[in-house]
C-alpha cells in the first residue's frame, strides 16, 4: 500500500455565496433598458396605469417604449411595500420591505413597475442552470441566491475561489445579461458575509487568517440569524460588533442567551460554521399570499375577495404542479384592519395538488373564521407535502376526503 503524503490530504474547504444584484429590477431593465441608470422600484400590486403602460406606447417595442409612459411612484396611496429597487433608487434611502407610501415621499421621481413573479422564477432557474453546470453541489435558498460547494471544482482552490467565481459570473451575465456578487470562504456563514462585501458585481475572497481583520469590525447583525432582538440585547451587555462578541467567554454568552443560542453565538463569531451545502431539500409548505391595496369586506366586497381568493388557490396549485408535488393540509391567513391575524387549516386523507380542491377545502377553513371585520391580507397555503406518485392509498371511508366534494363558497 502507498505510503499517504502530505498531498494526499483534502484541500481546504471553499464554500460561494452568490447574490443576484437587485435581482427583480434587473430583471425589469433587461425588459426595459430605457430605464437604465434611473431609480426604479418593484413592488406593490398590478395596477391600471401598469396595464395601460404598453397601450400608451403605442404598440412599440419594449425597448422603445418612452420614458413619459412609465408610471411615478409620486402621489402613490395604499399599503404596498418595495420588494426591490435599482441602486440609483436606494441612494435617496429607498430599500426593500419599504411602504410604497414613504418610498413616495424619499424618492417621488422613482419609476415603479409591478412584481412579476413568472418572470423572476424564469430567470432564476435559468442562472442556477448555468451554475449546476459549473459546479454541480448548489444548495438553492431562494428565488436569487445559492450556496456553492467550490472545494472540488476545477478552479474552484486557485486565489482562493476567484477564478471559478468569474467564470460563474461571467457565464450568467453571458446568457442572460444579469450581475451577481460572490463570497467565497471556508464555511456559508463566512461566505454570505462575504458576498455583501463588494456589492454589485463584487467578487470577495475570505480566509480563515482574514476573520480578525475582515469580519470582527463588522456589526453582530452582519451575522446571518441575528435579527433586531438579539441585537439590541447584545447592545445592552455593550457588544456591537462580532469582535466585541467573540471576545466574550461562551460560558458568559451561555449563562445570558441560553445553552444552544450562547454556543451558536460564540461559534458565529470565530467563524465557525460546518453547515455542509444541501443539494436537495424538501419544502415543508408551499402557500401564496396578498396584502390588498385597500381594506376589503367580504360582504361588500365579495365579488373582488371572491376572484382573489381563487387566483390564489390557482397559483399554489400551478407551484405544486410544477415543483412535482401534492399537499394533505391546506390552509388560509387572514389580517385584519386591527392587524390581528388568524390561520385555519384542514387535512385531507387524499393529497392533492388540485386548484378546484385546494379552492373547496380552503373555502371551508374559511367558515370557520370570523369576517365581521374587514380584511387587509388573504393568503392560501398548502402542506403535508410528498412527490407525486409517493403517496399511501389514502384509508377508505375517511371524513376528510369527503370535505373536497362539499360546497364550501363563502365569497
């Protein structure tokens, strides 16, 4: 048997986090070039003016529609929220999660366009086609961003993770004219990190000997899963950046966060992080949802929550289909105008990925809800998810399979 040498050894683990640049405004100016260079932001529901955008530029081209067609997002009304925005936009403050309304009062100039969610899942499984055909362990986690398994990769080890990361970004702006950022480091809590580093088109290379010059600068909430409690507990023991954290005992941090958050905390901040790349992952749920522009009643407005409602029974049931999938719980969200929220559910013995079943059963979860109030968000959401053609024969006589067939139209 050979003797093992020193390059025997595994080489040193490099895991990519790649980021789309304001992936769904991207996506709008390569439909849109015109706007280029212009604050744009994407959000909020369809509108008239959003349908009428083509008409008004009388049948030309996209490309050439004029700029004095676009809608503003001056004297907009209602509660939508900014899901994205071009960078010229987030120069005036403007960002995602933003109320439409006070986006309207930073940036009155911004051209807003509406989110188109078919157009986005085109594209992004198109870019993660590129990359799986790159470097093939991809762990999907969302509809703009993926961790990379770099380690065995050609390339993937020469300066770092550098040179795979420019032909991954080379090869999908070559095919589909969209950016991206990439972080490569030893582990994904590093390389997320990382990718935020040089934003857009940013490539950030990260080593372990990096992590006291790079990373402990940084503010605790650079650290993925510290949201805003954490981090204004952490504040008040007088820890605001990951050095300040890591320089606590993680005795200290257990006797305060408690055993596993003190220990995951200590190990965030020694940017220790095992978490290998997932390449398959099953969803639990998949479910759709709509904050409406105005309240609604479902009395007076019954026609309108009526057609809604079915669109979003029409568009999990779409999902489902697509990813290869059926779902035995199916549920409703409400919100109402006070912002309390209610969730029902019901389970069937036959899983389905059905839209007129999905439609009939959350109709019947729906009775068992108040609507005296009215509604401000109605969302639809199926679980208890299996592949297609995985199921048990579902037990004979079962009450639940039955609810499918009852009349369960509320509005």
């Amino acid at each position: 048997m050979a003797a093992v040498t020193a390059t025997d050894s595994p080489p040193p683990r490099r895991i990519a986090h790649l980021d789309m640049d304001a992936f769904y405004a991207s996506v709008e100016l390569l439909r849109y070039p015109q706007l280029q260079g212009l604050p744009v932001v994407i959000g909020g529901g369809r509108r008239a003016c959003d349908s009428a955008l083509t008409t008004e530029g009388s049948g030309l081209p996209l490309h050439e529609i004029p700029l004095s067609a676009f809608p503003l997002l001056q004297g907009y009304t209602g509660r939508g929220v900014i899901t994205t925005a071009t960078y010229a936009a987030r120069a005036f403050g403007v960002g995602s999660a933003m109320g439409l309304m006070k986006a309207a009062r930073l940036c009155p100039q911004a051209i807003l366009l509406p989110v188109d969610f078919d157009e986005y899942r085109r594209y992004s499984r198109r870019f993660k086609e590129i990359i799986t055909e790159i470097a093939p362990l991809m762990e999907d986690r969302g509809v703009d961003e993926v961790y990379i398994d770099f380690t065995a990769v050609p390339g993937g080890q020469r300066e770092g993770g550098r040179v795979l990361a420019r032909l991954i970004q080379k090869s999908i702006f070559d095919a589909t004219g969209l950016t991206c950022s990439i972080g490569v480091a030893p582990n994904k809590l590093l390389a997320k990190m990382a990718s935020e580093f040089q934003k857009p088109k940013g490539i950030s290379i990260v080593h372990e000997a990096d992590l006291q010059a790079l990373v402990w600068p940084l503010a605790c909430r650079k650290i993925n899963g510290i949201g805003p409690k954490a981090d204004e507990k952490l504040a008040r023991h007088g820890i605001h950046t990951i050095g300040e954290l890591a320089a606590r005992p993680q005795a200290w941090l257990v006797q305060h966060f408690g055993k596993a958050t003190g220990a995951w905390l200590h190990e965030a901040a020694w940017g220790r992080d095992g978490r290998p790349v997932v390449t398959e992952s099953e969803p639990v749920s998949m479910s759709r949802e709509t904050t409406f522009d105005r309240d609604l009643h479902a009395v007076q407005d019954r026609a309108e929550l009526g057609a809604i409602f079915t669109d979003l029974c029409q568009r999990v049931a779409q999902d489902l289909q697509r990813k290869g999938y059926v779902g035995r719980t199916i549920g409703i969200k409400l919100r109402y105008d006070d912002f309390r929220s209610v969730t029902r559910d019901q389970t069937m013995a036959e899983p389905t990925h059905d839209a007129a079943a999905i439609r009939r059963v959350a109709g019947l979860c729906l009775k068992r809800v108040p609507l005296d109030r009215r509604l401000r968000l109605l969302g639809v959401r199926v679980g208890g998810l299996s592949r297609l053609g995985d199921q048990d024969p579902a037990p004979e006589g079962d009450a639940a399979a039955a609810a499918v067939g009852v009349n369960a139209e509320l509005f």
